[in-house]
C-alpha cells in the first residue's frame, strides 16, 4: 500500500464552535422595511431572550462551505461504492428523484394550504398509494409514519385496534402477547411494546425458518393477539411455509404482521397480501432508494388488508368518486385532474395520527419518481438482479467463510466468522479490516441467532467488477486473518482516525461542545 | 479462562454471593463480564429496597449490551456500591471484590444451599459454550 | 434499467457461473402459487423527460405554492441560504448511512455533534439527541419519557397546544397505561395560565405547554414551571417556530425540563408537511432516559479526537422491547440542513431573522386591527402568529382572499376547532415584506 506524503489540510478541521471568530457573520437579510416598535413594547422583557446567543458560532459564508465540504470527504457514501449492510438495501439514489423533490410546486407547498389548491401535491400520495397497494397486494395503506419504526408502531396499533374491537375490551385484554422470531429486528420488539404487548419469541430452525411446531405451541393458550415476522426473513431466506404461518396465526384468532424491510426481494415477484399477511410497513428508503441521508429522514408507509383499512391513521387520502384506472393509462392525465382528491378525517376507528400533516412528503415524491423510472418491468429487474448480486457474492464467499444455512439466500446473505475466529480474529476485526480495502462493511452481529453474524446485501446496484472486487477483498481478509492475524485485529490502518475509545465514550458521554472544554486538547489529526 | 473463587456461591444467572453471617454480598462473575466487555454503567437499586430470590435488582451495560442482574436470594438492600456510579470498569477489574454491586439481609439464608457451588458454576459455564 | 450496471448478457453470464439455470430458478424457495405470473399494474417506466413532465404538471396545480403565504401553524416560510441546500447535496452526506463505523463516518458524526451542541445553545438545555422525526412525535416521546422518569401516570397537556400534536399525543399514550388530560387556556389572554392546571398534584408525570401556543401567545413558562416543580413534576415545552429562539427567553432558562421543537424553521423547505425534523433536548441527569440517537465525542489509540454513537444502550436494537423508545432513524439528512442554517446565520442572523418576525408580525397586527370590523381576540404578547376575529366567516373569507387578490391570509381556526368560525391564524416571517403585508390588509377592507 502507499502510503501518501502528507495529510490533507482537510483531515485537520476542527468544530466549528473552534472555528468561530467574534464579529464574522454568513447571512444576508434585507433591512427591516416596516416601523419599527420598541422591543420591550411588543415583547415584555421578562420574556426576551437575555444571553445574546453566546456560544454560537460567528462564521462566514466561506468558513461554513469549507467546514461541510472537508467532513463530508470524511464519510463513505453510496455514490463512492458498494455499501454491502444487510436489511439496509443501500442502493444507487437518483439524481432525477431529487430534482423532483425540488420542484417549486412541491417545495414550496404548505400543508395547510387548502385541498383545492393543493390537489397536485394530493394527486402524489393518491398514486404512490395506488401503486404500492399493488406491489404489496394491501389495499388499505397510509403514507403517513416518518420512518420504518414508525410504520411498525403504526400496524402493530391497527392490530391492536381490531382485536380491541373484535372481541370487545375485556376479552381482548386477554390477548396480549405479540409472537416475534428470535432473528428479529430490535424495532419489533419495541414496537409491540408500545401497542401495550408483552412478547415471546418463537425459536428458528437448524434451517433458519420460523420452527412452526414452536408457533402452533405458542399460538395454543389463547392469548396471541399477533405474529410480527420478516419475510424473507432477516437471514435471507424466504420463508416457504408462510401461508401455513398466517392460517396458524389467523385460526389461533391472531393477526400477521409482516416487516417490509427485505421488499427488495419480493417486488414484481411475490406479494404479501397473497401470502396471507394482514398488514404490513415498507421503508421508502430502503426498497424504494430514496436517500439515507446519514441516518435519515425515511419514510415507512403502513398496507393493510381491506378489514383494517378503518383503522388507518387520520386523514386518509382518497377519491371523491371512482377514477378512471391510472395505472393502465398514466399518460391520461385529464380524467384524474377532474377528480378531486380529499382529506378524509372521517374515520371513527381510526387509530389516530402518528404524526402531525401527512408524513415525509419529500420522500413519497422521490419513491413514486423510482416506481415511475423503473416501471412494471424495471421494478422486476431490479429484484432479479439484487438476488442475483447477493447469490453470486453467497457462491463466492462459501469457500472461505462459514455460512450457517444450506438454503440458497434471497437479497442477502449471512455468514459467521467461525472459520477465522479460532484465529483470533472476529467479526468485528474483519468488518474494519474491509474498509482498508475500500467498502463499507457489512451489517455485524445481526440477527443475533447467528454468532458472529456478517450479513451482506448488495443490492442490484453493484456491478460484476465491484462485486469480484468485494469477494476478493473477503477472501483475502480471509488469508490474513491466517497469515497475518495482527493486520486484521489493528485494522483499520488507512482512515483518518482508528476505533475509538467506546467504552470510555459512554463511561463518561461527552454529548455537545462547551467553551475551553477541559481534559485532552484534541490532537490535530496530522500530527500522529 | 474465568477466575471461580471457591469460597462463593453461584448463580445459573452469572451473578455470585459471599455470605457473611445474615448478609449477602452480590456480584457479577468473571465470566459474565468478559462475555460484556468494558461495562459503562451499572444500574443499581437504593438502600432499603426488597427483592425475591431471582428478581431483577438492576443492570450492568456495556457498549454493546446490557444485562439483567438478578438477586440469587430474597432480602433487603443495605448497601450499594456508589463507587460504581464513576468508576464501572471496576466490575471488569475486580469483579469478585472492588465491584461488588450490593450487600442484603438476607430473609431465608438456605437459599444460600440451592445455589451452585464454585465447581458447580465451572461446569455450567463450560456447558453454555 | 439505467440504475443497474449489469447487462442483461452480465446477468446471464453470472448465473452460469454460480450454476443456476435462469432467472426464474432464483426465486425457486418462493412457491409455485406464490409467485406473480405476470408483471405488475403499474405503469411502463418513463423517460426522465416524460418523467419531469409529468411531475410538473402535478406541481403546477398546486396554486397555493406561488402565493403570497401568511400561513404558519406548525410549518414556516422562512429564507434559507443558497449554501445548504448546495451542501446537503452533497453524495458524502446524501447518500451516506446511519454512522454506524465511525471510522469512516465522522462527516455525519461530527455534524451531528454540532447540532447536538446548538439545540442546547438554543433550548438552554444540558443534553440534545441526532434529532426525532418532527415536533409532533417529539413531543409525543417526551410525554413518554416523563412516564419513565417519574414513574407517574398522569400527564396534562394545555389545549393551546397544537391540535395535531395534541393527536399525535393521545395516538401514542392510549396504550402506554398514561391519562392525558387537557387544560384550558384562557379566553382573554390566549394563554395558559398556571391556575387552569386543576388537576397537577403529585400523580402527575409532566405537563406540557406550548410556546408560542398555537394562537400565537407567549406562555409564561417561569411561573408554570414553579407550580410544576412544587408537585414533583416535570415542564415539558413544545416549540413549533424554532426561530422563536432567536429572540424569546429559552425555555432551559425558564425552568423546562424538557424541550421538544419542530426545526423545519430553520432551513428546511414546507415540502407540503415533510420531511421535518424534531428536535429534543433535557437535563443531564436525564441522559439515559432520552430517546433516540446521541453522538458522543471518543477518541482512538493515538489520542485523536472523533465521534461515536454512544449510550446505544437506551436504543431498540439493544435493549429492544425495554427500549427507551422504538425509533431507528432519525432525521439526519434534515438535521444537518438545520445545522448549516444554524452556522450560517450565526447569533446575529437568527436574532435579526427572529426580530424581524416579530416586528413585521406586529405592524401587520397593528394595521390588521384598525380595519374596521376586524379585531385581535387575545391579549397575551405574541412572537410571530396571531389571532384575527373577521366580522364573517373565516374560510370564505380566505378562499376568497386567495383567488382574488393571490393572497393565502391565514389558517382558518374552523379547521380544528367549530367553535370559531370567524377566527384565523396569520403567520408573518421575514419573507413577508411589507408590500405584501399591506396587501392583505388592504384586500381585508
């Protein structure tokens, strides 16, 4: 490897808070232009705010462009390469769909601007939910929950709803346990918690799958209000039994949730709602590309079957009459601009709004352009390919790594670092070890089933080259942790600062800049 | 390999007790902290309050992961080890000593019998593997 | 399909290689009577040409987004520097993940940090999370994290807190075993006066208020916070003009416990409702109570200084289902546009932008209240909303308003609440310029 001359004066950026320089500004406002009254008048000045902002930082225009762009060259970002995270579908996110999001008509729309004169905007969601009604086979569905979470919370509730109102208050309570695999994510668990559930988790087989002698056994006391489960399921494999699941589930008087996190798989494939599931969250940004944003925003609509469409979150978004079918025809725009488009509040049953408009517009644009961009027959690609990518990185990595489960993997695979660990070397060493070699790792130690899990999913958005690229820097990771265990357990050798110190970080969490902090000055990063 | 000092008494749950005439004093074992790692926190209870044999009296984080600690007997809390609130890698250190959790009156000592024995604990652990 | 680099003849080629017979044989694990047969009902894809086209003409009949907007409520027009946008897209930090390898991740970590830092600055508070998915939910999370503190399950929450978030509220405690209850506010002033609070007493887990309320009044957060307090309770205020903050007593100084905000005020477009973001901020001691991400400086073996995800130990994918809260994301990307905002404008600019709110706020006011039959209901000082009493109803008025003179003049209150017909909420913030200012009032004579 070689190694550079000198550090980049990049590497060397401080907070801003240590940029700062008393009497620098960066904003440009026009003068006052109306009377102006004397502040203690208008605004008593027990009220007014008295620490003139001390502690802000005063920099210009130019500290505030370098400041951002210097840090941004210090993340790894899809556009650079492949990110391989397993449950993440990091994949390529349009340009085009960003330009989108932009468009004045859009952007500068108010939520609460009235429905006649946002019928455009209304004409969006009214799509996005026709369209992602068909690819889940859920006719009931509201784009309204901010993220994936949000979107579980938000069905686990409908859940709740129902029995509530099936059994009435007090047999429901009897019906309390909410099922989730043991592969499952940490947001499930949580979730149910939130809709007042307690749970249990039913086993996995040698095989991966959901053990369905365990769920007939769980499902025999009367008292399971639901089964929370991904499919494929979050080791990538498709759970095959799944309608045989829902009927145990539905005849032991529960209802399916099904996590939409792995879609990527499924889209112009399979269908949820075929597979018996009741109701269902998708994550705009995961199978739906809309950008990840270093941790955000997402967007995580919740479908359901047409039974618990009365519970939806409030306002639904609907027709005044019926329209012409748009999806045969999108280029007739005439018919469905006559047709107004409507908030609907009139929803008794309603669980209520999980959050205050209509959800992350932004990103309900970006996701109808990526439906729009790829088609019916785009949309089916892209999942062959991305069970493509994931089959031939799952055929290429086999010799060298331990993979746990026989069952050809759907979008992602997951393996251990059994063969490596009795070695010394361990899941974590080679995740960093991998960015030596230019990728972001995999997802680590999830699910938790699995010792030492690496579960790696590349999306279709990675090309043959990157993907021999990764199975070669694997393999040789492979050899190291062998051949040279030390290069693996230092690693990462090639970025602007090693692992960090973790434990001591959340001994004693420093969480925001102070002025003349105490302790350690920070080195500059150059010097070492 | 984990230190099992055989003067002390062991829990299925990692936790160990050193019986002092009616007092308990309750820890973590060896092996539960290096299956933890660098603990950050300890979550402890307050003086005075009573537990049943295997209730949870708190918890033990590391970076990673965070832990239900469990009350091998039933009794009532008469010390904590405040000294953990700003020094938890004591836990890690000395977990048999400096990072003791908590001291209880113990209200039925036979518990003390259905524990395991040191020998006992080894095993078990070695079974978990 | 341009977004896919491999061929079709690459595809077949890889399956060979892995021995697969074709693409069908992929999706043997999925069954027979489960798989599609034909394509989906959705349309054939389009061109970006067609595309564009098709998505301008959606936006176009979208009037309200050309008017001249005195709309507010929870979503504000305010000007954001040409540099964040530039910045935000940024590949590094658009299309970047959660930090989870911080190694390669101190761009988003170290921005994040900042932020942290500069919700405390503003909210007066000890410690900021990476931000919550906007104020409604934030505000939500905080009346559940009050429940955990405090072991209480009584929560009362003043009625001139925004509707929505009042639903949002409810959607979130009706299983979390918490009564909310509402408080009145009073019909002169506009506000909530600690003496409404009938039902505090040492049961109760928080009370939350809103400041500037939802008509626009200033809350007296010092004296609420001392009844408060006295019952062992803890003040949670709600902010939905964050750059209130430029101007008004922060609301750590006035004695909050903890500080919910939507921060879409400050750099981040209307986007008809989303995405926002949420900002979340309270006392030290309350650190392993809060919700969602923090980031934590650490340093490495040769003593450099970075950024970490820390105390994930509160967090769902640890603790799971006696997590502090179930959230996964946060807004980052919307975070990081605040954040630049924030830099960029600096003390001055927000105390300028917020000054100029409120003194375009209170000549509009002014002469609002000398048209004859108009009137301003409530007494209570006021930010940069207030309430207007027409002498007809409201929303004929303003639809009226709207497509004669291109005006949108205000929210309706009748939206929310039947009982006021006549009365609307009129927003003006530093894009209002005084041309404008004069056109509603003239268009309302």
């Amino acid at each position: 490897m070689i190694s550079k001359v000198t550090t980049h004066l990049s590497h060397n950026e401080q907070l801003i808070f240590e940029r700062s320089q008393p009497g620098r500004a960066g904003f440009s406002l026009p003068p006052l232009d109306v009377d102006e009254a004397a502040l203690d008048e208008i605004i008593p000045r027990q009220f007014q705010r008295d620490d003139n902002l001390t502690g802000m930082p005063e920099v210009t225009e130019v500290d505030v462009i370098r400041h951002f762009t210097r840090m941004s060259t210090w993340n790894y970002s899809i556009d650079q390469g492949m990110y391989p995270l397993g449950s993440c579908t990091m994949k390529y996110n349009s340009r085009l769909n960003e330009k989108v999001a932009r468009i004045a008509g859009f952007a500068n729309l108010h939520p609460l601007a009235s429905e006649a004169e946002a019928q455009g905007a209304l004409q969006v969601i009214y799509e996005l939910q026709q369209y992602l009604a068909e690819i889940t086979g859920l006719p009931g569905i509201s784009l309204q929950p901010a993220a994936g979470a949000h979107g579980e919370m938000t069905g686990v509730m409908i859940i709740r709803a129902f029995i509530d109102a099936r059994d009435g208050k007090e047999k429901s309570a009897q019906r309390r346990t909410m099922l989730i695999p043991d592969s499952a994510h940490g947001t499930n668990p949580a979730s149910a918690h939130l809709s007042g559930f307690t749970v249990k988790t039913i086993k996995s087989t040698a095989e991966g799958l959901t053990d369905l002698d365990h769920l007939r056994e769980l499902c025999g006391h009367g008292d399971v209000a639901g089964l929370m489960l991904t499919n494929p399921n979050t080791l990538g494999l498709f759970e095959r039994n799944i309608r045989e699941i829902c009927d145990i589930v539905h005849n032991a008087g529960g209802l399916v949730y099904m996590d939409g996190a792995n879609m990527n798989a499924l889209v112009g494939v399979a269908r949820p709602g075929d597979m018996g599931v009741d109701v269902i969250h998708l994550n705009l940004h995961k199978t739906f590309s809309t950008p990840h944003g270093g941790g955000g925003p997402g967007s995580g609509p919740c479908c359901c079957t047409k039974e618990l469409e009365r519970f939806l979150p409030v306002p639904r978004i609907v027709a005044q009459t019926s329209v012409c079918d748009s999806a045969t025809d999108p280029k007739n725009e005439h018919r469905l601009k006559s047709v107004p488009l409507r908030l609907d509040f009139n929803h008794p049953q309603s669980i209520g709004r999980v959050k205050a408009f209509y959800g992350n517009y932004g990103m309900m644009l970006r996701a109808l352009a990526y439906i729009l961009t790829h088609g019916r027959d785009g949309l089916r690609e892209a999942t062959e390919a991305a069970v493509l990518n994931a089959r031939y990185i799952a055929y290429g990595l086999v010799s060298d790594y331990e993979k746990p489960f026989d069952s050809p993997p759907m979008h992602e695979v997951v393996f251990t670092d059994k063969k490596q660990s009795r070695k010394g070397v361990h899941t974590l060493d080679i995740a960093k070890r991998l960015i030596d070699y230019g990728f972001h790792p995999m997802t680590i130690y999830f699910p938790l089933i699995v010792s030492g899990a690496m579960l790696i999913e590349p999306t279709e958005s990675v090309g043959r080259q990157e993907l021999d690229q990764f199975i070669d820097a694997m393999r040789s990771i492979a050899r190291e942790a062998l051949e040279d265990p030390e290069l693996v357990l230092n690693a990462p050798h090639s970025t602007r600062i090693g692992r960090l110190d973790e434990a001591a970080a959340a001994r004693k969490p420093v969480l925001r800049w102070k002025p003349k902090m105490s302790g350690k000055e920070p080195l500059a990063v150059g010097r070492a | 390999m984990a230190n099992v000092p055989d003067n002390l008494h062991y829990s299925k749950d990692h936790e160990w007790v050193r019986v002092d005439g009616d007092t308990a004093i309750i820890g973590i074992t060896d092996h539960a902290q290096e299956q933890l790692g660098d603990v950050v926190y300890v979550e402890l209870p307050k003086a005075g309050e009573s537990f049943a044999g295997n209730e949870s009296f708190g918890s033990v984080e590391s970076v990673k992961a965070v832990s239900e600690i469990f009350t091998p007997v039933s009794g009532e809390v008469t010390d904590v080890n405040e000294s953990l609130n700003d020094e938890p890698e004591k836990v890690n250190k000395d977990p048999y000593g400096e990072g003791w959790m908590i001291k209880m009156k113990m209200s039925a000592p036979a518990e003390v019998d259905s524990l395991l024995t040191s020998a006992e604990y080894e095993d078990f652990t070695k079974a978990e593997e | 399909m341009r977004y896919i680099p491999n061929s079709p003849d690459e595809r077949a080629e890889m399956l060979r290689q892995i021995g697969v017979s074709s693409t069908e044989n992929l999706f043997d694990s999925v069954p027979g009577d489960l798989r599609l047969r034909g394509p989906l009902n959705v349309p054939s894809a389009l061109s970006e040409l067609e595309l564009l086209k098709k998505f301008d003409a959606m936006a176009d009949r979208n009037d309200a987004a050309r008017r001249i907007s005195f709309l507010g409520a929870g979503a504000y027009s305010h000007y954001t520097p040409t540099i964040v946008d530039h910045l935000i897209s940024r590949s590094e930090f658009l299309t970047a993940y959660t930090p989870y390898q911080p190694e390669i991740s101190q761009g988003t970590l170290q921005a994040i940090f900042e932020f942290q830092t500069l919700v405390c600055q503003l909210t007066g508070m000890d410690i900021a999370n990476a931000s919550m998915y906007d104020g409604s939910t934030a505000m939500a999370e905080a009346v559940l994290m009050a429940e955990r503190v405090t072991h209480r399950s009584k929560v009362i929450a003043s009625s001139a807190i925004h509707p929505e978030y009042l639903d949002v509220a409810h959607t979130y405690v009706q299983h979390a075993g918490i009564e909310l209850q509402h408080s009145p506010y009073d019909s002169e002033s506009g506000a909530t006066s600690p003496d409404s609070l009938t039902g505090l007493d040492d049961k109760t887990a928080a009370v939350v208020v809103q400041s500037p309320n939802f008509f626009g009044c200033i809350e007296d957060i010092q004296a609420l916070s001392d009844k408060v307090h006295a019952v062992g309770a803890l003040l949670i205020v709600v902010v939905t003009e964050a750059v209130s903050f430029g101007l008004l007593r922060s609301p750590g100084a006035c004695g909050a416990d903890i500080v919910v905000a939507e921060g879409q005020s400050f750099g981040v477009p209307l986007s008809f409702g989303g995405p926002y973001v949420g900002l979340f901020a309270t006392r030290e001691k309350y650190a392993r109570q809060i919700p969602g991400r923090l980031v934590g400086e650490a340093y490495d073996e040769k003593g450099r200084r970075g950024f970490v995800l820390t105390l994930a130990t509160r967090e769902q994918h640890i603790r799971r289902e006696k997590a502090t809260s179930n959230i996964c994301t946060n807004e980052g990307l919307i975070a990081l546009a605040a954040t630049i905002y924030l830099e960029t404008m600096g003390p001055r600019g927000i105390a300028e932008a917020a000054g100029q709110c409120t003194q375009k706020a209170h000549y509009a006011a002014r002469r609002i209240s000398g048209v004859e039959g108009f009137s301003l209901p409530f007494s209570a000082p006021f930010f940069n909303e207030f309430v207007v009493r027409a002498p007809v109803e409201a929303a004929l008025l303003l639809a009226t308003l709207a497509r004669e003179r291109g005006i949108d003049g205000g929210i309706a209150l009748s939206r929310y609440d039947a009982s006021r017909p006549n009365d609307f909420l009129v927003c003006v913030t530093e894009t209002n310029t005084r041309e404008q200012i004069d056109a509603l009032v003239e268009s309302l004579s």
